[in-house]
C-alpha cells in the first residue's frame, strides 16, 4: 500500500512539469503607431494607405476611407481580411489631440521571438448621436487578420479587461467570424 502514495506523487510531478512546459503565459507589447513614422504603400494610388513599424515581422497597414479607418498587420497585411474591415459609425485611430495611436499586441514566445495571436486598438468613433469609443480585437495568424470583437470603451466598466480576455480567447482559439460580434455592455459608443 505503500507504493500508491509515492506513485501517485511522482505522476502529479510528472504532469504538472508537463504542464509547465506546455502552458506559456500571455503578454501583451505596446507599439506606438504615428502616422509621419509611416512610408506610403507601393502602387496605392489614393495616398490614403501607409505602412507603419509593428513588431518583427508583422508590419502595420492603416488606410483612411470614406468610413474611416482600416488597419490589418502581418506579411501582406493590405491583402488580409482586416485591411477591408471597419466600424460601420464614421471612426478614427486617433483623438482629437494628435495622429498617433497604440496597438497592444497579445502575444506568446516561441523560438525567443514574439509571435501575435491578437490585437487591440482604440477606435474614435462618431455619428450625429455623438461620439464614443470602441475597442477593436484583431485575431492575427501567420495567414490572416481579422475583427473578431467590438467593445464599447464607454459602455464597459473594464473594457481593456475585457478586450484581453477576448484577444486570449476568441481571437486565439477561433476562425474568423463572418461578422464581428459586439461583446460586454453597448449603447454608448456609435459602432
């Protein structure tokens, strides 16, 4: 009867050194997006899109349009699914005070480089009912980039919060959505 508790032991020592390894914790990078540090996109002929600086490898694609702004990153960022999406309220990257703006990047290491899974950016928007703020969450693959959740910043208490836990889980662990879903508590902000 022994044996049982020693047995026991070293298969919970030996799980749980498994799990260690297996499980690498989330961080999020912060990199500044200002649109003078930009370089035009070869061939755009509307002047309206620029290449910025994100982290290694994952270039960042901000286009003014009609609506507002769009904004994809990754290799081929202005061919991703992102570089077509926008708010459907009239919206922009930066508040009235200046042209730069900040992503946070969710990310996990792998091979000692950071390699995103997701993003957040801050989205100004405005409509004749007012003006607000949504929190954009970008799910990013090596293949493709997509909104995959809106968050009212006004209407929600914690709304960061709440963007970090849908960038750790809806955008890292599902597909593309057809439509990005409005999550938390809305009405305040025009989307």
């Amino acid at each position: 009867m022994g044996w049982r508790p020693t047995c026991l032991t070293a298969l919970l020592l030996v799980l749980s050194y498994a799990g260690a390894e297996a499980i690498q914790p989330v961080k999020s990078l912060y990199t500044a997006l200002d649109i003078s540090q930009c370089e035009p996109v070869p061939g755009d002929r509307s002047g309206a899109a620029r290449l910025c600086a994100g982290l290694p490898g994952y270039p960042v694609y901000v286009a003014e349009g009609r609506r507002g702004t769009y904004l994809s990153v990754g290799p081929d960022a202005n061919k991703r699914q992102a570089a077509r999406q926008t708010l459907r309220a009239f919206n922009t990257l930066f508040d009235k005070r200046g042209q730069r703006s900040t992503i946070e990047w969710r990310f996990v290491v792998r091979d000692a480089q950071p390699v995103p899974y997701a993003t957040i950016v801050r989205y100004f928007t405005e409509s004749p009912a007012g003006a607000g703020e949504v929190l954009v969450v970008t799910r990013v693959t090596d293949r493709e980039t997509c909104h995959v959740a809106y968050v009212d910043a006004l209407a929600n208490l914690d709304a960061i919060v709440l963007a970090r836990k849908l960038a750790d889980t809806i955008a890292r662990q599902e597909t593309c959505p057809l439509e990005p879903a409005v999550q938390g508590a809305a009405g305040r902000s025009p989307m």
